[in-house]
C-alpha cells in the first residue's frame, strides 16, 4: 500500500509538473535586455544575437528529445516562412550534447532558421533552462518581452509577433 501512494504522489507530481510547464507568456514586468551570446551555428557560422537587432527574435531554447519540442518547431517553421520577410527572426538553441543529432533533427524537421548547440553559460544568461522547451520573444530594441516555458499554442507567439513587428 505504501508503494502505491509513493506511486499515485510522483503520478501527481508529475501531472502538476506538466500542467505548469503549459505554457502561458510570462511577462518579464519591466523589459530588460537580452543576454548577448555568440556561438556557432550547425553549419560552422557565428550565431550572435546583436546580428539581429532591429528583428522580432522568437529564441527557442529546445533539444532534439524533447517531445513538446517536436510539436511546436514545425510551428516555428511556419511564422519564420510567414513573418520572416516582415521582419521575425527565429533563433534556435539545441540543449542537447552534441551536433550530430541536432543537424539530423534540423534536416528531418525542415528548420529554416538558423540552430546552435547551446551551453550552460548561455543557458544560465537567460535564467537557467531547467525544462524544454523555453521560449523567448525578444523586441526590436533587444528587450525581453516575454518568455514561454513548455509548448506554446502558434497563437500566442503570431499575437505577440503582429503586436512587435
């Protein structure tokens, strides 16, 4: 009996887990700057974030792993192909280990944005990534607007994106 109450406990742990990793936008209360980064990207080129300045950046924090990942790049995709001539930049940052799996995952899944491998510097610049995905919208100017933790409906982010553009 004991073993089935720890059982239902993580069970609930987990379901309350995920239901506060759906993503609703946070907004950040006072806009502050984007952490700068460099890196390079999976096909060898400098990934800065000042390159970008003067776009609406959505900056997704993912992994090729990630189940809600897979879900919500194929949206990514989309507003890059719709908003990118307007101005929208997507930038993605791979928290997974290595670039192997993360060019086959960029390939498979069609990315048309530009993807690096992250680092936990980075990661720690914006806060510390503990769950995947986590997204941030960043303004023209370079001010976080607000950031999304878990999968976000393409809704939310194409509002925020008509809004800043």
């Amino acid at each position: 009996m004991k073993k089935l109450g720890i059982v239902l406990a993580t069970i609930i742990a987990i379901a309350a887990w995920f239901t506060a990793c759906r993503s609703t936008p946070k907004a950040v209360g006072s806009l502050k700057p984007a952490p700068a980064f460099s890196l390079k990207d999976t096909a060898g080129h400098p990934l800065q974030l000042s390159d970008y300045r003067g776009k609406v950046v959505i900056l997704d924090f993912w992994a090729t792993w990630c189940e809600p990942c897979k879900q919500e790049i194929p949206h990514l995709v989309d507003l890059q192909n719709r908003y990118g001539p307007q101005g929208l930049q997507v930038l993605g940052i791979s928290m997974d280990d290595g670039e192997d799996p993360v060019r086959e995952f960029q390939q498979k899944y069609k990315m048309n944005y530009p993807v690096a491998v992250g680092t936990s510097q980075v990661a720690n610049q914006y806060g510390g990534i503990l769950g995947l995905p986590i997204t941030f919208v960043i303004d023209k100017q370079g001010q976080i607007v607000s950031r999304h933790i878990g999968a976000t409906a393409p809704a939310v982010f194409e509002e925020e994106i008509k809004r800043l553009l």
